[in-house]
C-alpha cells in the first residue's frame, strides 16, 4: 500500500510535497535529495506533480515522475484543461504501467490566454473525471479539491454541494485550496465531519513572504487581503531575513494548527531545497511542542500576524463576509420567473407525459433525424431557438432540466456540475460575469431543490458529440432508461 494512501486509512498525519515539474537538471536534482529523504518532522512526506500550472515548457506530471525515478509514493494531478476522456484514460493507463495510482483530479485554472467570447475551452470536469477513474481503478487513490474561502453564500454554498458530488462520484480525499483564513479552515472540517461519508482532508500551504502574495493575489480563488499585505510589507521593511522568518514561522504555526483542527495533512507548495525543509522542520518541532490546543493556537496565530504599531490583518476580503449556515438569498423576480417559464415549456415538450410531448418524442425518434441534411437542419433548428434565449451551444446532449435551465456552456469551462475554485465574490474567474453556477445555487434554492446541486452527477460531454441537436438524443435516452428499467422489472 502506497505511503499516502496507508497514512490516511491510518489517520497518520502526512505531507505532500507539491513539485511543478521543470526541465532544469539542478532543480531535478534537489528535490530527488527531498523525495528521497521521505519525511518532515516525523511525518511521512511524498511528492506530487503538478500538472498544468506552470510554463508551457514544464514537464508532464508523469514526466516529473519519471525523472525522479517514478517513486511509487507519487500523486500524480491530472487538470482537465482543454482535455477528454480520453486524455485521462491514457494517463491512467501510463500511470499503471509504471505502477503509479494515485490520482489528483482537478477541473483546472483557466487556460493561459484563453479569453471570454474567444472559441470555448472545454474542461474535462472533476466529477465525470472521478466517475470515470473509478470505473478504471476501481483500487487507485484518487483526490479532488475544495476552495471553502469563499464569502458569498453563492458561491460558499456551491462550492460544498460541488464537493459532495465529489465524494459521490469517489473521491477519497478532498485538497483545500490554498488559504490562510483559519476560521474557513474549521468551517471545512465542520462540513465534512457532517458528510455521512466523511473522507480526509488535506490543506494547501505555502511560506507567505511579500513577493508571494503579490503574486498569489493575481490567481483565481487565492485571497489575499490588503491588510495582510500590508503586514508583509512592514517584516521586510525591518528586514528580508526578520520577514523570511516570521514567514516560515507562521508556515509552521499553521500546518500545527491544521493538524490540530483535524486535517490528515498538508500540501506544501513553494519548497524548493533541503535547507528549507529543515529549517521548516525545526520551526514546526518547535512550534509544536508548545501549542497544546486548538484554543492556545488560535491565539498563537492571530498574534503571528501582528507587530507593534501595525494595523490588524483582517483574511476576510472588504465585501463579503458570508459564514457557513448564513442563508439570506434568493433568486431574483426574472430569475424566478424565467425559471418557472423553462420549466413549464420543458414540461410540455419533454417529460414525454402529455401527447404533445409524446407526439414530440415519437417525432425525434425518427431514424430520419441521425445524420445528412435533416440533422443538420435539425440541429439549426434547435440553435436558432435556444441559443438567444439560453446561450445554447448545441452540445448535442442537454443537460438543462438538471441545471435549472442555466445553460453549462455559458460557462466559460462549460462546467455543468458546478463551480470552479477560481470565482471571486461571486465574480467568473474570467472577470466579465457573475459566475452562473452561483446564478443557479440562487435559483436551486428559491425552488426549494438545493439537495439537486448536490446529488445529480451531470455527465461530460465528448467533442465528437458536440454540434448536433440534443432532442433525438433526449427520447432516445429516456426511451432507453424506460426499456432498461422494464427488463429490470
Ligand atoms: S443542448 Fe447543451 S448547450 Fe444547449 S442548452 Fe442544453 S446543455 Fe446547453
């Protein structure tokens, strides 16, 4: 049994050393002396390839992998950016030849350069990615992610119904973004100890020095808050040695915390060399066998960030401040009446009850409709109508009644099963809208059917499926379901 895989069955606390795999030799050569070390404080520690994140000249995941000697303790992550099953299927399959079966499955950041109106990027989404690694190993470890900093209740709430669809689909770990505000921290673990199948959780953490969260503030779903800049900019005005190490005494503060708070582990990010990881390991023993409660932490920590003089750090951004269990919002008037028109015109023509809709159904199921020029007209048809009124892109299997008729190819990732980690506020990653899988959480909840977002495991859609109506498709799948379910009978 892997190292990672044993120390969460074993509620052993662990640490994951997360490596963006570059070309450069020396940089190889530093970590393998890392890897090869195998622990942090007493803690088992393993790596885990990034994948997608970096430059365009970064190596694969299992390239990494490969050039640190494939150690079977790997975590290897698979980014669904711009990629299919298929992609995913060949990686496993790589993995397994190499005798790798660890799996971290994220929906991805956005692409570099890939902007809103341009041609869609297609995301192979955490959900169907998991379902689908599953059926392929059915024995492999396989991860997922939260980001519980959010302070909408959009956009907070959609994020844990996103993650229970996870553990359905067969997570047996979920990766916290990373994130510095504690109280979103207990928050998390809250949730997931009420999960009826409550699965380890590790954190994301990283030494926080100035330069770091000038740049993390630019990436999606990270927040970083002015005051804590602020706090940052004044250790390196005493110095960069004082903020070098007040900042790595608060990285060890916290992954003490987050053990104490429950977290089976850490994935530590920005950890280059030896040297680093024996001074973290010092600061963290030293940290450790002085903090004995959560309690004696939390004053620990909020001390951590504040100096004589300075203003008090505040990790909550200026405009939200939504706490778990805090429910205040609604759909708006057009949303719900929208809603209740989509659903009254599907109800017509696609619950197959009723002989409009059976006169419908019988109509699609034609075998006239599967290809040449009647599907194409078809399938103008279908675009001409949907597309003004729901942004359809005519992906050829609609998925609208499970999504409260907010088109998931309005997504700019076309996610369906909800959002990514990447929404500010309620604000797309992309900037240029509100995120509508907050639009739908809105909408969920004023049709009292939130319990949907969490438990309808929406498929992906394949590019070769694209481009053609949904509605043959729609009575053919119910005609199949129903004939399914009449054998089983
Ligand atoms: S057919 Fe696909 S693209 Fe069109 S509305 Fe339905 S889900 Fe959206």
């Amino acid at each position: 049994m892997s190292v990672l895989k044993q120390a969460l069955n074993e509620g052993r606390f662990v640490c994951v050393l997360e490596i963006i795999p570059q070309q450069s030799t020396a940089r190889l050569a530093t970590l393998e002396r890392i890897v090869q070390r195998g622990h942090l404080a007493g803690w088992p520690l393993l790596p885990a390839f990034s994948d997608r994140v970096g430059l365009r000249s970064d190596l694969s995941p299992l390239a990494g992998a490969g050039a640190l000697g494939d150690p079977a303790s790997s975590l290897l992550h698979f980014s669904g950016k711009d990629r299919e099953r298929a992609d995913l299927l060949l990686q496993m399959e790589a993995m397994q030849a190499r005798g790798l079966r660890q799996l971290l499955l994220l929906s991805g950041d956005r692409l570099p350069g890939h902007r809103p109106g341009q041609a869609p990027v297609r995301y192979l989404e955490s959900v169907p990615a998991l379902q689908l690694a599953r059926a392929h190993g059915p024995d492999w470890l396989l991860g997922a992610a939260l980001n519980p900093f959010k302070y909408r209740e959009e956009e907070g709430g959609a994020q844990y119904l996103k993650a229970q669809k996870k553990l359905l689909a067969g997570a047996d770990f979920l990766t916290l973004q990373l994130g510095f505000d504690a109280a979103k921290h207990i928050e998390a673990q809250a949730w997931m100890r009420a999960q009826a199948c409550a699965k380890p959780m590790l954190a994301c953490v990283m030494q926080l020095t100035g330069k770091r969260a000038a740049a993390l503030q630019k990436v999606p779903g990270i927040v970083i808050t002015e005051s804590m800049r602020g706090l940052l900019e004044r250790e390196r005005q005493v110095s960069p040695a004082y903020a070098g190490a007040r900042s790595r005494e608060r990285l060890a503060l916290q992954i003490v915390g987050l053990q104490l708070m429950g977290y089976a582990g850490v994935h530590v990010s920005g950890l280059h060399t030896l040297d680093e990881l024996q001074a973290l390991e010092r600061a963290i023993c030293k940290q450790r066998d002085s903090v004995a409660s959560l309690s004696a932490w939390t004053e620990r920590w909020q001390a951590s960030w504040e100096m004589p003089d300075a203003p008090g750090v505040c990790f909550t951004p200026d405009a939200g401040a939504w706490k778990m269990g805090q429910s205040n919002v609604a759909a708006t008037r057009r949303e719900r009446l929208k809603y209740t028109l989509l659903s009254k015109v599907h109800g017509r023509f696609f619950s197959r009850t009723g002989w409009l809709s059976q006169a419908f159904g019988w109509s699609m199921t034609r075998p006239l409709w599967q290809d040449g020029i009647a599907a194409q007209a078809l399938h103008a048809v279908e675009r001409t109508i949907k597309r003004p009124l729901l942004g359809c892109d005519t992906c050829g299997r609609c998925r609208l009644q499970d999504t409260f008729y907010i088109c998931p190819e309005t997504c700019p990732k076309g996610l369906a099963n909800g959002p990514c980690g990447g929404t500010h506020l309620n604000r797309c990653e992309f900037g240029d809208r509100e995120c509508v899988h907050s639009v739908k959480y809105r909408i969920a909840k004023s049709a009292g059917q939130l319990p949907v977002l969490a438990l309808t495991l929406i498929p992906d859609i394949e590019a070769g499926h694209r481009r053609r109506s949904s509605w043959p498709e729609w009575f053919a799948r119910v005609d199949s379901t129903s004939r399914q379910a009449c054998k089983r009978r």
